[in-house]
C-alpha cells in the first residue's frame, strides 16, 4: 500500500454565504482515477435509443464513442447509427432522455409479447374440433406435427388497419377466418415455399397486402381507407420513383448530355467514374432541395472534379444560419443527419482523388452486386447500407451493364426487423436472411392468390430483391404505427408542390389537371407536349402495370456504351 505524503491542489472555489475562499484538494491516486473515467463512455455500445426528428421517431444504437477535444472544453460524442444506415454524432449530455425513450419502448414490446404468449397458451387449453383464428397477433411459426404437416399457423390481428381498409370490415374479416382453411387445402407447391415455412404464410400474406395497397395508391391515385396509411408516410415500393432517386435520375440525365457535347467516347469506366462521383456526393446529404436551391452555385450536384470553393461558402452559410435559428432548414436530410458540414466539406475535396481509384474496382467487380457493396464501402462516411443504396444507383443508370442477376441485396436494420416480423424469432434466427428474401420473392403469386387479388407491376417489372428489401422497412414501420406503437413516426407529408412548375418543354404553367410527370425523373410536361416528350403514359384507369417514361429516361433505360 503506498501512503500518500501529500494531497494535490486541483483548484480554488468560492463559498457564496461568507466569501471565503476554499481549498479544493484531491490525491494522485483519485485524480488518475476520474481521468480515466472522463476516457470511458457512459453508454456502451449497441445500446439502443430513439430520437424524435420532424418527420417522426427513429430507431438507432451506439456504434462507437469519441471525445472531440478541438473545443476548450473537451466534448464528449456518440457515434449513433439509424435504423436504415445513416449516422450522426450525439453529445453526452443528450443521450439520456434517448436511451429512456428506447426502454420505454422496449417494455411496451415485451409486455405485448407476453400478453400474446399468454392468449396463445390460453387458447390451446380449450379442446376445439374446428380450425378457428385467435384474437391475437403472434410471430411465433408453428412447430411441425407427425406426418411434416403444420400443426398451426401464425394468427392475425383482426383489428389490423390493413385488411378493413383495403376489404372493408365484413369482409375482410371473413378472408381472415378463411384464410387458414385456404392454406391447409392449397399448400404452396415447394419450389414456392419450403414446408417448414408453411406457418408463416399469414404474415406473408400481410405483406404483399401492404405492397398491393402502396402499388394501387402510386399507380391509379387511390385513395386508401388503412388508416395507418392515411396518418403516416410510406416509401413507394420501388425505391426508383421515390422523390429524393428521382432528382439524382434528373440530374444524371443532364450528365450524360453534357458527355456528349464533349464529342468524346462514352465507354462504361467513363461514365460509371461520372455517375459515381455525384452519386456519392448527394447520398452523403441526400435532401433534393439542399442542391436545387437558387443559393447552391454549382445549380445542382457538383460533377467529380468540379468541387468548387463557392459550394463550400454556401454550405457553411446554411451552417451558419441553423445555428442562429434551429427552426430553419438543414442542409443535410431532416430525418437524420448523416455526417457533420465539415465532413461532407472534407470528403468533397478529396472526391476527385477517391473516387477514380474505387470506380475502377467496381467496373472490375462486374455485375457482382455483393462486391460491388464491399468495394463501395471503402469512401469515407460510406456505411454498409450506404454502399448498398450507391450500388443501387449505379445500377439504375446502367453502369454496371444491362443484365445484372438478381441474386443479391443488403438488408439494413429497418428491413431485418420487417423480415422478423414476416417470419417470427425462430425462423429468422435459424436461417439464412437472403434465403428469407428469396422465398418471401417467390411467394407474391401465391399469397394473393389466397385473397383474389393480383399485384400490378409498375412499368412491367418483376419485383426484385431489391424491391424486398425496400418494402421490408416500410412492412416494419406499419405493423409498429397498426399496433399502436408507434403513434409518432413520421407523419404524412405532401411534397405534391414541388411539381408545380412550368412545362420543362414549352416553359407553360401546368396544373395537376393537365400535366404528366414521369416516374423516374419527375420530368413535369404539359398535356400538348406530351407526346413530343413522352415515350410511354399510363393511363390509371386501364393500365395497372403502365409507367410514364420520358424520352430522356428511356434513353437511360436502354443506355449502352462505345466500348
């Protein structure tokens, strides 16, 4: 034991009621102690938490901790990642009321866990001749009873939202009671489904419900009655005709015709190179509005190389300005900020020097989706979903050639919890996640069948894995936001404005009554230019699986290369 010889001085504070000043001491062993402890994160990683943004509640967890001693006083951070692959770094001193929420959260889930068990446990007690659903909502997959036949299948929530709002009440829940007797006289064929899945059809059946609905809503305007749907806002099905992908199409489409004013030949390491560089620098803010505003000088996303010191300016003004009134805009998207203003400043300077190197990796990858993400994932502030979302894009503007298999997609957080929900714990913890996929994939068919309903494809396209995946996230939001939940996740919001503009042909002010946007770059046209610009138009009433193509889109579509 070493004895301390003499106390040392840590500093002087001040006692209010008499003035006097006091002594305020400390020994080295102590001192070297609470250093330590101002080293150690008070939360640990993977802890979980959930922070309100203005359009809801979202998900995320500690990934790892820093101190930031660039400041007089060193600043404790949390490096927190979203449910759906995005990142932002949270100060010490806010994480409690997040990690709170979260546990709250957590208890409600448990004790309706337990609740359900319990109803489950219940109702097996009472001997029944017939086959009939319970009242409860369980994910748990029936075990396999002699014979390898199901003894049971999951049952529904028969006051899920969904079902009354597509059906209407009456029948609606007469589907429900019949569906089990549907499924037991008309197995899917196994290379539909394996057997030991067959308990989980009911909820298979849910979620091409859902898909169907958020389909027909796109496709022919519908109104819908699930009123879970009505409250909040679901992705489409199809990440291509989301809002925030169709302006990085837009914007594509002017690269390529600024390409071939160079007269140059346009070979595939070229332009995947290109599409690479913006891609990579709006998915690291991935908010539209941030790069069409009037005060963004480059007019849009900067090209790979032209990284200019005036985009910079207006990024730190935008800066500048949310930090005088919190109120205001962000530059980066609202839902969660991905990186800091000075790290998406840093990784734009050195863009033109990262991204040569990396595309030339991915243009060796092939058509390899798999190793095209791990290669994506070497850019800075690129996380493995990030990378996913980056080797979507470049799929979608054709730089990885026109037949890529569809093998392979990346599941973030939000679309594996959408995959437990479908499968239950057992299923989901005893097989592999993309087989999941795969058979969720190959089972559309089936499982409307057992509803006489048939899904309409947008544009003639299959659903792909990548479809899945994306859906996958919105099925999990839904059944948190039917359950009850989830009440404040991120409410429906209208962006219809942003289409009011002129027609991008003959500049003429449009109305909703006379216009036609295409799906994919939202190109807003007038009716008489329609067809001088369109290369295909739905009509909603006749043609389910009809899209609106502009030329320049079909252009993209069907791209191909000097080389």
């Amino acid at each position: 034991m070493t004895v301390l010889s003499k106390p040392i001085e840590i500093g002087i504070a001040t006692d209010d009621d008499d003035d006097e000043e006091v002594m305020i001491v400390s020994s080295p062993r102590k001192s070297k102690r609470l250093e330590h402890q101002s080293k150690q994160p008070k939360y640990k990683t993977g802890t979980a938490i959930q922070k309100l943004f203005p359009q809801g509640w979202f998900e995320g967890y500690v990934e790892s901790f820093w101190i930031d001693d660039e400041y007089e006083d060193d600043v404790r951070l949390y490096r927190i990642e979203y449910e759906d692959g995005d990142a932002e770094d949270i100060e010490e001193g806010d994480m409690p009321p997040l990690v709170q929420f979260a546990e709250k959260d957590m208890k409600r889930q448990t004790l309706r866990q337990l609740q359900r068990k319990t109803t489950v446990k219940r109702a097996a007690r009472k001997p029944t001749t017939t086959t009939t659903t319970t009242t409860t909502t369980t994910h748990r997959p029936a075990k396999k009873a002699r014979g390898g036949t199901a003894k049971g299948l999951q049952t529904l929530n028969p006051d899920s939202g969904l079902w009354t709002g597509i059906f209407g009440q009456d029948k609606g829940a007469l589907l429900q009671e019949s569906l089990v007797e549907k499924i037991h006289a008309n197995p899917p064929p196994p290379k539909t489904l394996p057997q030991p899945l067959h308990a989980c059809i009911p909820l298979m059946v849910e979620f091409w419900l859902l898909l169907w609905e958020r389909q027909m809503i796109f496709l022919e305007g519908k109104q819908t009655n699930v009123r879970v749907m009505q409250k909040h806002h679901f992705c489409n099905n199809h990440r291509e005709i989301d809002r925030g992908t169709a302006y990085l199409r837009s914007q594509i489409m002017t690269l390529k015709q600024e390409l071939q004013q160079q007269e140059k030949p346009l070979t595939r390491a070229i332009w995947l190179e290109q599409v690479l560089g913006m891609a990579y620098i709006y998915r690291l803010v991935n908010k539209q509005e941030s790069f069409e505003s009037d005060r963004n000088p480059t007019g849009g996303i900067p090209r790979l190389g032209e990284w200019t010191k005036e985009h910079e300016d207006y990024c730190r003004e935008i800066q500048a300005e949310r930090r005088r009134d919190n109120s205001l805009p962000s530059f980066m998207t609202r839902a969660h900020q991905a990186i800091s203003y000075d790290e998406y400043i840093q990784l734009g300077q050195k863009c033109a020097k990262t991204i040569p190197p990396i595309a030339k990796q991915v243009h060796a990858a092939g058509s390899n989706l798999r190793k095209i993400c791990n290669v994506l994932q070497k850019l800075g502030g690129v996380s493995s979903f990030r990378g996913w979302q980056l080797a979507c894009d470049l799929e979608e503007a054709r730089c990885l050639g026109p037949d890529v298999p569809d093998d392979f997609t990346l599941l973030g957080p939000g679309a594996r919890n959408g995959l437990r929900d479908v499968f239950g714990d057992d299923v989901y913890n005893s097989h592999n996640l993309l087989d999941l996929c795969r058979h969720l994939q190959s089972s559309m068919t089936y499982c409307l069948q057992l509803v006489d309903l048939e899904f309409p494809h947008w544009g003639g396209r299959p659903v792909t894995l990548k479809v899945i995946e994306h859906a996958l996230c919105e099925f999990n939001k839904f059944q948190r936001s039917d359950a009850g939940g989830f009440d404040s996740f991120r409410h429906r919001h209208s962006r219809a404005s942003m289409d009011d503009k002129p027609c991008g042909e003959c500049q003429e002010e449009t109305t909703a009554e006379n216009r036609a946007r295409c799906d994919t770059c939202f190109l807003i046209v007038c009716q008489q230019c329609q067809k001088d610009q369109f290369h295909s138009i739905r009509s909603a009433e006749e043609d389910r699986h009809g899209r609106n193509c502009c030329l320049a889109c079909h252009e993209i579509d069907e791209l191909t290369f000097d080389d």
